[in-house]
C-alpha cells in the first residue's frame, strides 16, 4: 500500500517562521562579532548553510547552521598540479601572520563575551551558541582553492579542522546554488521532495528502523539531487515512487555531491558509506509497501 497523498502533502511542507528566526539569528551573530573591536582587523563573512539555507528545514529545533568564513588566507591542495605548478605554487606561497587557529579563537571570545560563556561551547568542528532565540553551530573556517591548474584554476570551497586536527574541505557555496538550479529544472519540486525524504526518515528513526546518525539530511539531499530531473512529477506518489524505483536499480557509488566537485560515497570525513544509502533506499520501500 502507497503512502497516501495527504502525508506526503504535509511531509512536503515547511513553516517560513523558523527560517525568518535563522536569518534573524545569524543577523544577530554577525553584527557581534562585526562590531567587536577584537575582529575589527580581519575580513571574514558569514552566511546561512545547512537546510535553514536551502529551504529543507522539517524540524523547527534543529541548531542553526552559521558559517563564519575568514577571508585574508587560505589553504591549498595542491595534488593536482603538475610539479613545476607546484614549485610556482610554493614560491608565492607564504605562512599567514595570522591563521585560522588564531581566528577562531578570537571568534569564541567574543561570543562568550556577548553571550556568556555559559552559552558556549567551542568544541567540536563547530562552536555551539545558545543565543537565548535559537542554538546555533557557528563553523568558523577559511577560503580553500582545489587547484586543477595554477595560477587561476581552482575551486573555490572552505577548509576548516576537526578535533583529530583533519583538515575538511566542502563547498557550500556551490551546494546552495546547484539546488537552486536543481529546484527551477524540476519546476520547484526538488526541495519538497527533499523534505518528504527527510521526514520519511524522521518517520523511521522515531519506529526504531533506521539509526539517525547513519542518514544525515545533507546526504538525503545529496542522493535526490542526483535524480533524473524527469522523475520530479507533478503527483506526489508518483513521484516518490519513481524515484524510490530510480534508487533501487541505479549503481550510485560513483555519484558526486550536489555541490558538483566532492565524492559522495568513500571513506573521507565529508563522505558516506554505500551500505548505509542501501540501508535507507530499502527502509523507504518497506515503508512505501507496508504503509
């Protein structure tokens, strides 16, 4: 038996009002630390990610994902480049005077001065902020080029460092706009289905078939995004359907995030395991069949 229409139709939905309060809590992070005589030297920039940015949000609670994104520096892989684009690369190269360690430490000081240091907690890949509104997981991070080829070949991303000191990179950037693009080639479908999946996923977490840990959000959108466009129907239920079929016949080991550069499937701290995508196609279809 098919989920019925009516609780894909809710399950598609979102309530503007958390995403009104995101915008208003990363305004209210970004102009304390702006307004900080310890952060009046550098350059940084901050912005929304995560699914209050991409419009997927289906849990009001869920932390507020700020980026903070220092921009007098950045880090390089270089891997790609022949050998001599790499000697040229390191003879340009230098050791910032002033390094995201450092800029990230600033960046806890003034929010525990503004906040309290109570309502902070710095470890972890992001700092975690009650603001007394929201909690946010504010990602401090600087400017990362992925060089195919040097001087002006590269993509732009962010690199920031867990607590084992791995470097990550991602691009979120390029993950808001593909989706973007995504949502206009699917006639705005794309993140309402994004939203059905994800609380399609709720739904089995809360009856114990699925762990939450193994099905982040970021990969269900990742894995949707890969869809052929021509699946994104107008009926719901033949939506899901035709995509749930998609899934179940298509080899995507070899896919790549939604953000066009990144692996989603490998062993790396940004990427998924396989197992845990099959683990996820088939609850969706038991779910589907055993509605």
């Amino acid at each position: 038996m098919a989920i019925d229409s009516g609780t894909l139709g809710s399950w598609s939905q979102y309530d503007n009002g958390p995403i009104e309060s995101a915008k208003r809590t990363q305004n209210q992070i970004q102009n304390e630390l702006q307004s900080s005589d310890t952060l009046a030297e550098p350059n940084f920039d901050t912005y929304l990610q995560g699914s209050y940015a991409n419009y997927t949000i289906v849990r009001a609670s869920s932390d507020v994902d700020i980026v903070v994104q220092f921009t007098d520096m950045y880090y390089a892989d270089v891997s790609a480049l022949s050998l001599d684009e790499r000697d040229r690369w390191r003879r340009n190269s230098g050791d910032p005077d002033y390094s995201w360690n450092a800029f990230r430490t600033d960046v806890v000081d003034v929010l525990e001065s503004r906040f309290g240091a109570s309502a902070v907690d710095p470890v972890g890949k992001a700092i975690e902020v009650d603001t007394g509104n929201f909690n946010a997981d504010v990602l401090v991070c600087v400017n990362h080029r992925d060089y195919y080829h040097y001087p002006n070949g590269y993509h732009s991303g962010i690199a920031f460092f867990d607590l084992t000191n791995t470097k990550i990179v991602n691009y979120p950037k390029q993950h808001i706009d593909k989706g973007s693009t995504k949502q206009s080639s699917t006639n705005n479908r794309f993140k309402e289905t994004v939203r059905i999946f994800k609380r399609a996923r709720n739904y089995l977490v809360d009856h114990n078939q699925l762990n939450k840990e193994n099905i982040p959000s970021y990969f269900i959108e990742n894995l949707l995004y890969n869809v052929p466009d021509g699946r994104y129907t107008y009926d719901k239920q033949d939506r899901v359907l035709k995509i749930l079929r998609y899934l179940k016949t298509t080899d995507y080991s070899d896919w790549t995030c939604q953000n066009g550069i990144t692996d989603m499937f490998g062993s790396g701290p940004a990427e998924w395991c396989t197992r845990y995508a099959d683990q996820y196609v088939d609850a969706m279809h038991n779910l589907w069949d055993n509605w």
